[in-house]
C-alpha cells in the first residue's frame, strides 16, 4: 500500500513508464483513475443491463473485485476487474430455467472452480492448462460464447431496427473517429448516441428515475444452487482461465518483467471476487482489457491508479437514481452494443488461432472447431439429456474437448503424424 514518486511526481521521465510500485502525484493519480473509470464502464454496466442483474450492486463488486485482486497479487498487478461478458449467456439460461437467485448461484460456482484452478496453478504452473486446452480448443471456446450470444440480438432488431443499427453505427464510427482515449471508449460513445437516438424516438421511460432516491444501498440478492446450472456455467470457466492468464502476461510484457508467478494468485482473486459477487447480488467479474488499453496510452502502470477507481465505482453503488438512469437505457441501444460486442467475443477466438498459427490443414484442428461452433450456433435453447438440460455453450464447449482429445489420442495410437497439433499446443506454453 506504499507507492514511491516516479521523477517529479507530475510528469513522466522520457523513455519510462510509471511502475506498479511508483505513482504520480495524487491529483495526476486522480486523473488517470478516472480514466480507468470510463473505460471500464461501459461494458461493466452493459452486462447487467443485458442480464437484468442491478447495476450498482454489479458496480459495487467490480470494485471490491479489484480491491481483492490488488491484495492477493501484491499490489504488483496492475489491472480492473470488470463485469465478464462470458457468463452472459448461462446467465440468461439459467434465469429463464429457474430465476435470478439460480444464476448467482452459477456465478458462485464458477468462481468457486475458478479458485480451484487458481490454487492448482499456483502450486503447479500452467502447463497442464495448456495441454488441457491449446489455442484450437481456446479459441474454439471463445468464439462460440460470442456466435452463441448472436440470437439474443434478432428481437430488438426486429422491433427497434433504426435504434438497434444506428447504435451499431455510432459505435464502429466512433471506434475511427476518434483518437486516444476516447477511441477506446467508443462502446461508451455509441451507448451514448444509441440513447440519444432511442430518446428521439421517444422509447425511453424516466419515471423510474424520478421514484430513485439520491442515496440508498445497491440492491442485495441471494443465490440459491441448482445441479444442472453448473452445466451451464462450466465453459465460462474456461473463458476466464484464458481472460485471466492472457491479460496478466500482457501487463507483464507491458511493464517488462515476469508476472507469470502472479498467475495462480490473480485465478484465485478472480475466483474469489466472483463468489463474493454471486453471494451478493452481482456479476461475475474477470481482468478488463480496456484497462489495460488504458495504461499502454498512458504508460502508467500505477496500482494506485486502480485503487482510486476501485473506490469511485464502490460510491457509485450507493446512487439509486444513478442505477435506475443506466435501467433505461432502451433494447435497440442494448441489441446493438450486443451485436458489436458479441461479433468481438467471436472474433478474439479466432484471433488466438492466428497468433498460435493453428493449422486447420490438420483434420484434428479442423473437426475440433468446426464441431464445438456449429453446435453452439444450432443449439439456441436447452436440450434436455434425461435430468439435465444443456445450452449450446456448455454443448459446443464439451464438444470442442471431446473431439480435440479423442481424435488426438486415436491419431497417436495409429501413429498418425501429429506435428501441426503439437505445435500449436506448445504456442501457448511461452
């Protein structure tokens, strides 16, 4: 919790970066905390929006999430935890399956495994993950979450067409028309727009806020736990296994030192952060990308520098008015950052399989994906197995492992050449 002044205290010396362990002066501190702010926001608001959880109590927990993972890596990570987009889809499954209290449950489920796996890691390294899931498999899995989440946006299409493609709109222009920052922030933009657009058209409904008081506590609920909802949340686990993993090497690249035995610890503070959120009312939670966005324009690293907005998303919670603001925000504008983002979620998918140079030559790689994705994008309600009910998520994930493993271990058994398949594997292992 202690923070040495980088140079002056308010400017960067050239050709250096403000390190974890350093910070600016406060209000420069201040400054780039409240950037991280707006960059987490919205998508951070955008998932409990889409899922019907409140979102200062989702706001709430991102903040104490990120405080749990300050603490449990060292204050030597620097990254915020946001709202994960992966358990969107489980969440609403197991919501139309049960109600909101089954969902928390999930979430407390997969941060429970989520700890697990963290605990494992932390005593083993990471190599087993890879094995367990090289780049076909990962990217597989991530690009199915996103094409799976693609039916969620047909409605508002249909019934709110100009808002929903006038928000998608706003959004990709936003993305190139705009530099630094708020380039970065065009979700936040074309909510903005989306809104303004929705307004005009008269589809928003205020009365919710003028009946919010100014002040109050964030709404608390309870998770109950039923079997077949841990189906359903099983691949996101995956999900954040990867997310995780992925982000904290990133920031390890980014402040040039090796993080890679911080990333057990950052498992389990996101494991823990999710159960924490799940037993109150809230998303699960998991690194943010555009945090990290946010540090390689600013090039400070500063733990500090999430503390502050850690602290200020915590306040935020305790606005009512302010939850019910963000609780009007239209389905056109929501079906629209849906189809941007949830066309992102496909496409990180399969950008790990061009940085891991997947060869889909091999029949093993190609089967595996094409497989776990067809059935992810066919299977748009729950197919029941005798007591359990699965969703294409959970149906696509084990898919992709089944087919991946078992073609894999036959191909060995043969002696069939496997060469492209342990290159990619190994991909992952640096």
């Amino acid at each position: 919790m202690k923070w040495s002044i980088h140079g002056n205290g308010k400017t960067i010396t050239p050709g250096e970066v403000v390190a974890p362990e350093e910070r600016l002066h406060w209000p420069q501190t201040i400054s780039i905390g409240a950037q991280h702010i707006l960059a987490m926001f919205g998508a951070s608001i955008l998932v409990p929006t889409i899922t019907g959880f409140p979102v200062t109590t989702t706001l709430l927990f991102t903040g104490v999430a990120t405080i749990i993972f300050l603490l449990m890596t060292r204050n030597q990570v620097p990254s915020y935890l946001g709202s994960s987009f992966a358990l969107i889809a489980p969440v609403l499954a197991a919501t139309a399956a049960h109600d909101m209290s089954a969902a928390l449950g999930g979430i407390v489920m997969t941060g429970a495994a989520l700890f697990l796996v963290g605990a494992i890691v932390q005593k083993t390294g990471t190599g087993w993950i890879h094995a367990l899931m090289p780049p076909v498999v990962m990217g597989t899995i991530v690009a199915l979450i996103g094409l799976n989440l693609a039916s969620a946006t047909l409605e508002p299409m249909q019934l709110f067409p100009a808002t929903t493609f006038l928000t998608v709109l706003a959004v990709v222009v936003a993305t190139v028309a705009f530099k630094g920052l708020l380039g970065r922030l065009s979700i936040l933009v074309g909510l903005a727009a989306g809104y303004l657009i929705a307004l005009a058209q008269g589809q928003v409904d205020f009365a919710p806020v003028a009946d919010a008081s100014w002040l109050g506590l964030p709404d608390f609920h309870t998770p109950t736990f039923q079997f077949d909802t841990a189906l359903l949340f099983l691949p996101a686990v995956f999900v954040l296994i990867a997310e995780n993993i992925g982000h904290v090497r990133t920031v390890g690249v980014m402040t040039g030192r090796d993080l890679s035995k911080f990333n057990g610890r950052a498992l389990m503070a996101d494991g823990a952060a999710s159960v924490l959120a799940g037993f109150g009312g809230g998303s699960a939670t998991t690194t943010y990308a555009e945090n990290i966005g946010v540090m390689a324009a600013s090039r400070v690293y500063s733990t500090a520098a999430y503390w502050v907005a850690a602290i200020v998303a915590m306040a935020l919670a305790f606005m009512p008015k302010f939850g019910a603001l963000i609780g009007t925000i239209p389905a056109g504008v929501i079906g629209g950052l849906g189809i941007v983002l949830y066309g992102m979620i496909g496409i990180v998918g399969a950008r790990l399989w061009i940085e891991h140079k997947v060869d889909f030559g091999n029949p093993i790689n190609l089967m595996t994906a094409g497989t776990g994705l067809i059935i992810a994008i066919a299977v748009t309600q729950e197919l029941s197995f005798g007591q359990f009910q699965l969703g294409g998520i959970a149906l696509g994930t084990l898919a992709t492992l089944v087919v991946f493993h078992v073609m894999r271990t036959v191909a060995k058994l043969r002696g069939n050449n496997l060469e492209s398949v342990t290159h990619g594997s190994e991909a992952t292992g640096g």
